[in-house]
C-alpha cells in the first residue's frame, strides 16, 4: 500500500485544520454510516495521527496536519529526483528495491512507514506526517573501501540542514545519531549494495523526529525530544527536507573525492562524547575509556591507561559512562 484510499484522503484533508468537525458531517462528505466514520477515524490513529472525540463536538486533530509537497520540495533545493509516496514499509527499502536504475541523489520521502529500520534491526517509529522519513541514493564510482567515515560525514549535514531551519544546539554521537541535551533527535541508516573491486550502491536513510504524538511516544524505550520541543516556530518538513538535500549534494562529492578529513574539525565542534568517559559496547565486552573524537576514516578514538584504541562502527555502541 502506498497511499490512503479516496474516503481516507477526504477525511485527512477535513481535519487537517485542526478544527472541530461532527460526525454527521463527516459522514455526508464521505457518503458513509456513523458507524463508518468511527472506522474511518480509527484507520488514521492506527497509522499514528492524534485524533479525539469530543461529544457534541464531533472529531479533531490534536495538530494541524500539513503534509510533505513533492513539488515544492523539488523547487526548493533545485533537485527534480525527489518521491513523496503517503505510505512504504521503508524509505530505504524503497530506494533499494530499485538498484541499479537510480541515478544519483533521487530521495524518497514518506509520511508513514509500515516498517522503518533502525540501526541493528531496531524498528524506527514511524506516526503519519508526524516526523521525517527520507532517504537518498549516492553510487561512489571508488567502491566501498572510502564508505567508513559516510554516516559521520551524513550526520554533519543533517546538522547543517537543522541550523539552516532554525534549529540550533544539536550534537552528534558516534556513529549515526543525533542528539540534543542527552536525548535522541533524529538516527541515520545507511545500507549498501556493493561487490569487491566495484561502485558500491549507498542508501542513506535519515529519521528526524518532529512533532511526536503523544501516544506514539510510549512504544520509544528511550530518553527522545522532537524538533517542536526546541523551536517557538513550526517547523516545515518541506523546507528542511530540502535542506537536507542540498547538504548532501554539496558534501557527498566532496567526500568521495577527498574523504572525511576536511570535516574533523566539524565533528569535534559536535561531538556530544568529546572528552568524556565512556563505555565501549562491543558483541563480548565493554571497554571504559575517554571519549578523544574521531580519526580521518571515521573510526572511535577511546583513550584507555594514555593510549588510544581504535573502534569502527557496526556492532560496536557508545554509551556515557
């Protein structure tokens, strides 16, 4: 399923103004019973969309809903490949689904995921027209050997794409997620389709959160915050949707051309582990250590009795100690 059916737009587009709107007129615009109105109406909190009953009211959205504009998100970062599809499994999975025929740079937006991915097989929450749900294609002609520093390089770009909306004070944490005051923003997927000696095939997958529905927020087992929390201001996913795009088009040329090193300063500027104690989470042990950064490729600088140990991502966590 990719979109709502006829009936389901109809209703999304009523409420959409956050406005009251009673069950018999509900009814009459769809051409159904009140009884199918309940239906209806439990089919869009089911995909995660905050939506009450008041009696002698009739139903409202907790929020205004404003959903993603695939044209508008084309004019705003100059970039015609761009999909708004209303519902997937996953963005990723979308873009995967159709390698090698993409070309690079073509993003996937969602409003809803059946089944969006976290990093080691997590599932990533995923409410209606609530959060960011995108993805972007990038073949890298040098193979997979320079891709190690990629989710760092991603992560300084989310960040950039942030404060060009309005959103200050984020920080990254090694290796794929962002963070604000301790809590977890917004997490990067990346996932490859490559062979030795060949182009590797990249799908990077970014999930911000927000405007978190409060019942949406109890499946989260931890400590989260939303982009609604941090700024007086709405925020448009269309506009920072483009701003992520045209982060990414700057950087990932630049980055396969000449790797992660120009951007270390970057990263240490936010790194939210920098010279901390921290632990190490690897398949078998912990290691406990400070926190020194990152070196040129991308791997963990941890400083155990004054040497340095090195750790790439993968099956490796980070966690304060």
């Amino acid at each position: 399923m990719s979109e709502l059916n006829k009936k389901g737009n109809a209703l999304l587009q009523l409420l959409a103004d956050g406005q009251f709107h009673s069950g018999e007129k509900i009814g009459e615009l769809l051409g159904v019973s009140r009884t199918s109105v309940s239906n209806y109406i439990k089919g869009l909190q089911e995909i995660g969309l905050d939506i009450y009953k008041v009696p002698g009211r009739g139903y409202q959205s907790a929020n205004p809903i404003e959903l993603l504009d695939e044209k508008l998100i084309q004019r705003l970062s100059n970039h015609k490949n761009v999909k708004v599809e209303q519902i997937l499994d996953s963005t990723n999975q979308w873009l995967l689904d159709k390698i090698p025929n993409l070309k690079n740079g073509q993003t996937c937006i969602a409003e809803y995921q059946l089944a969006g991915k976290g990093r080691r097989g997590r599932k990533w929450i995923s409410p209606f027209a609530s959060h960011l749900y995108f993805s972007y294609y990038w073949r890298f002609e040098s193979g997979i050997e320079k891709l190690s520093g990629l989710s760092l390089l991603v992560g300084i770009a989310t960040v950039n794409a942030l404060e060009k909306t309005g959103i200050q004070g984020v920080s990254l944490k090694w290796p794929n997620d962002l963070y604000y005051q301790g809590k977890k923003l917004a997490g990067i997927l990346i996932e490859l389709n490559a062979q030795a000696n060949e182009a590797c095939h990249t799908v990077i997958g970014i999930g911000i959160n927000v405007r978190m529905p409060p019942e949406q927020a109890k499946l989260i087992d931890q400590p989260w915050i939303d982009l609604s929390s941090l700024s007086e201001e709405k925020i448009d996913r269309n506009i920072l949707s483009a701003n992520i795009i045209s982060e990414l088009q700057t950087l990932l040329p630049e980055y396969e051309k000449n790797g992660l090193k120009a951007h270390l300063p970057r990263w240490f500027e936010l790194d939210c582990f920098l010279n901390h104690p921290v632990n190490v989470l690897l398949a078998e042990s912990n290691k406990a250590g400070i926190c020194r950064g990152i070196d040129e490729h991308g791997a963990l600088l941890l400083e155990c009795d004054g040497n340095i140990e090195t750790f790439i991502g993968g099956e490796v966590s980070l966690r304060l100690a």
